[in-house]
C-alpha cells in the first residue's frame, strides 16, 4: 500500500535536506523565508513548496532532496 503523499515536511527533513541544522530552519521559518504552520505540540510543518522555492531561489544543490509532490 502506497504512503498518501504530505503536502508538508518536518523541520528535521527540511534540514537534512538542505544540510542545515534544525534551529537554522527554525530561524527561516520565524523570519519568513520558509512557510510552515506549528502542530499543537509547537513542531513546526513546512509547506514543501515553500521548501522547494526556498532551494530554487538560493540555488542550492542538493543530493538529499527528492520532489514530494
């Protein structure tokens, strides 16, 4: 059975995939350079197409990114 596809990412993803740390994402969430909303919990969900603009913009090349939707 195939996993339903998120529309959204983990800080801890977003930064394996840009190899920053999880407070550096944070930071780019709280400064608006990533879009993301936070759980209840307080962990914050990133809009993958935020990430995807965010690698397109600062051209970055990555080897650990793969296209989520």
């Amino acid at each position: 059975m195939n996993k339903p596809i998120s529309a959204y990412t983990s800080t801890g993803r977003a930064a394996k995939t840009l190899g920053l740390s999880i407070g550096a994402i944070q930071d780019l969430v709280d400064n608006g350079e990533l879009t993301a909303w936070k759980t209840q919990g307080g962990h914050r969900r990133i809009l993958n197409t935020s990430l995807e603009s965010y690698i397109k913009n600062k051209n970055i090349l990555t080897k650990n990114f793969q296209k989520v939707t």
